[in-house]
C-alpha cells in the first residue's frame, strides 16, 4: 500500500492490485463516539448517498451511476472502539476494460456528494432529511424484530455502561424522535472540517494519476483529533438483565471482558482460543450444548476487537436458561484448565489463517485491514500474523482464558416460559 498525507489527518491510501475488476473508492470519516452524534452521523450517512446538487432526482442519480457501468455509491457508519467511522463508497469497473476516464468520473462523483449534498435554504435538504429518518426508523425497527441482534445489542449496552461499548449507532425510535435536520447538516459541516479522513483506492490504477486527481477534486484542509480507537472495556460486578416477547425461542447473549486489546500481543492467542471455545464444528460450546444435549440449534463465540470482550451468543428453551449459563461457564473454565486436544488447537490455527488469507481475496477485506493497520499505528503483514497464529501455545490460551469472568447477561425470553416479568 502506497500512503500519501493530502493535509494533516487526511490520507490517501492507494492498494494497487490487479485481482479485480473494479476501483473503489472508500471515504472513511473518523471521529469519537458519542450520543447524540452517532444517532445523527447513521442519519447523515442515510442522506449522502442518496442524492446531490447536480443529481437532486434519485432518477438522475441512478443515470449517472448506469453511465459508470453500472457504478454503486453507498454510505454507512460503522464503530471501531471509542471511534465512529462514516464511509461512503463508490465502485466502478476499471476503465481498461471499456476506455475512457472511468477513474476521473468516480472521483468527480464522489466530489459532488461529498462536498455539495442536496440542500435547501443553507441546510440539508429537509425533504432528504425525512426520507432519511423513515428509514432510520426502519432499521431500528427491523433490530428490535431480530431477538439475537437485540440481545447483542442490549447486552452490549448493559455491560458498556458509561464505556463505548454502551454506546450505539441506532437509536431508539423515541430518541429517534428528537433528531433534528439542524443537527444533522452541523454534523456533515463537522465531519468535513474536523474529522479524520482516510481515502482508500483500490483496483488497477496508476498512483500518481489518483493522487493529482484527489488533490484536485478534494481542497481540504488540515485539522486536529486525537481518538484511540482501541480500548478496553471494564467492569467490576456482574449485570444480568432479561425481557419477555413473543418469539419462538429465547435469545442469550454472555459477555467476557478479555482484558487483550487488539494491539496485543496476546490477540491472535485470543482469537485462537475463541476458536476452540465456540467457533469450530467441533468447539466445546457447540459439542456439549447443542450435540450432546440438544439445548441448542447454534451456538458461538466472537471477539469484539476493539472493546476486548468476548461474547457468547445462542437461542434456547427458556426453560433451560440457567442451566445452559452453568454450561457456557463450565466450557470457559475447561479452556482456562487446557481441557481440549492438540487437534481442535491445529484445527483452530488452520481456520483462522485460511480465513485471514481468503481476505486477500474480497476486495472490501483487504481495504478494511489496511485500515485497521493505519488506526493502530502498525503494518502488519498476512504473513507476520501467520506465523504469530503459529506460535500460540496452550498454555497461553489458558491463561487469558483463566482471566475471563462473565460481566454481563442478557436473555431475551419467550413469553410462554415461566419467566413471566422483566428482571
């Protein structure tokens, strides 16, 4: 990857390869996160790439992007750690294989959504702003529909209480309700004047030819933000909290504070270690919960890097709710105790390097992963974290594993169980 700074705290990025057939081009806007501005940024990302000044129909903005051959633009945001990224991205096919200037076309484009959004009388468009929060509201909707979404996410508040991992994109459709369009256009003028900017390009492309381009196309200026992305979540007692709905099963969700931060050494000894516990076919949480005693359809693991915490996720028979607690627990302790074979320890290593591999393979990977490089400070190489992967012994495992204690629970129970009232 080739990096050049354009300001202070504005990069390009540019990862020449010739394994796709596409350019994108990936906007990521930095900044600390924090209520209300997560709710508005998921607000603002809604709007930008929807429509623009020069394309103010969604018509006209589909008839650009069908003259890029078929081009996409999307915008999202996305949490990493105490930090908040709004993205927007556009994907076109690389103009060697049709001629033309495909590539300044993209970036103009980009230009024109980014730098002059629809607005009305100074301000984003309040028409826009309203078709933004229909479908702000939707997808608060459509998480609180999905019970294994809304037991992560209620877990995640509950045990990142006053910590970032308390903290989400999605409001409430009550807390929905005070969004204002005011704050949503301060936010846009926020973001483009004080957040940290990392523009990646990626497919076949001549770097210098993209680096004028983006200097030309994008007059920033420099600014000032200092935010760790990384960090540890803490807690000091354990917070258990349950609701009742009608779905069909119980939805439980446990998490772990790992006390192993993503820049650690020790992370790739975490990661394998999850592997083992909860997600290989031949993990312990799925052999003695679901195969041997059929509480369970599935079961597993996950490491949220940026927070350190590992969390549990499965749906149950209410009914068997604390035994199936006791028996995430026991399977905690046997790794904590080395109780697994050498085979699921090769296994585990084998999975998570070919899937680090097969990154290089999935173009959106290989942006997030320099990405991930450029907010740690590091550049890690495929094959460094290979051979760190290697090395992970058991003993290792076992002691972050002996470490762990579960801080935060939250079951989301089917009516019909004998749970009848909130906890």
């Amino acid at each position: 990857m080739r990096s050049e700074t354009l300001c202070k705290n504005v990069e390009i990025h540019i990862l020449e390869t010739g394994k796709f057939k596409d350019v994108i081009l990936s906007f990521r806007f930095f900044n600390e996160l924090k209520t209300p501005d997560s709710w508005v940024r998921t607000v603002l990302a809604l709007m930008l790439a929807d429509r623009c000044e020069k394309y103010p129909t969604k018509r006209e903005v589909s008839c650009c992007l069908d003259g890029l051959y078929g081009a996409s633009a999307s915008a999202r945001t996305t949490t990493y750690g105490q930090g908040q990224i709004l993205e927007f991205r556009i994907k076109t096919l690389n103009e060697k294989y049709v001629g033309g200037d495909l590539l300044q076309r993209q970036i103009a484009l980009a230009s024109e959504f980014l730098l002059h959004p629809l607005k009305t009388e100074g301000q984003l468009s309040e028409a826009l702003f309203k078709e933004a929060m229909i479908n702000l509201k939707a997808m608060i909707q459509r998480r609180s529909d999905n019970p294994a979404a809304y037991a992560a996410a209620q877990c995640a508040k509950l045990l990142g209480e006053g910590q970032a991992l308390g903290i989400s994109v999605l409001p409430t459709l009550k807390e929905a309700e005070a969004i204002t369009l005011e704050q949503v256009s301060e936010a846009y003028e926020k973001m483009l004047c004080e957040d940290r900017i990392d523009i990646f390009v990626e497919g076949q492309v001549e770097a210098d030819t993209v680096t004028r381009l983006l200097k030309h196309a994008f007059p920033l200026k420099g600014r000032e933000l200092k935010i760790k992305s990384e960090y540890l979540t803490e807690s000091d007692q354990l917070r258990q909290k349950s609701e009742t709905r009608a779905i069909d099963q119980t939805a439980l969700v446990m998490m772990y504070p790992t006390h192993v931060a993503l820049s650690s050494p020790d992370y790739w000894t975490l990661r394998t270690g999850s592997c083992i516990f909860g997600q290989l076919p031949t993990s312990l949480l799925f052999q003695e919960v679901r195969e041997k005693r059929s509480l369970c359809y599935s079961i597993y693991s996950s490491i949220l890097s940026y927070d350190g915490v590992m969390s549990v996720s499965t749906g149950i028979d209410g009914s068997h709710l604390e035994e199936v607690k006791e028996l995430i627990e026991q399977q905690r302790k046997r790794m904590a105790d080395g109780d697994f074979d050498e085979e699921m320890l090769s296994t585990a290593k084998e999975m998570l390097i070919n899937s680090i591999l097969a990154s290089e393979d999935d173009p959106v990977s290989m942006i997030n992963r320099e990405f991930q490089n450029c907010l740690l400070g590091q550049a890690q190489k495929l094959e460094e974290i290979s051979d760190q992967i290697r090395q992970v012994d058991r003993k290792a495992i076992m002691k972050l594993f002996a470490k762990m204690q579960c801080k935060a629970v939250f079951a989301l129970i089917q009516k019909e169980d004998v749970h009848e009232e909130n906890c």
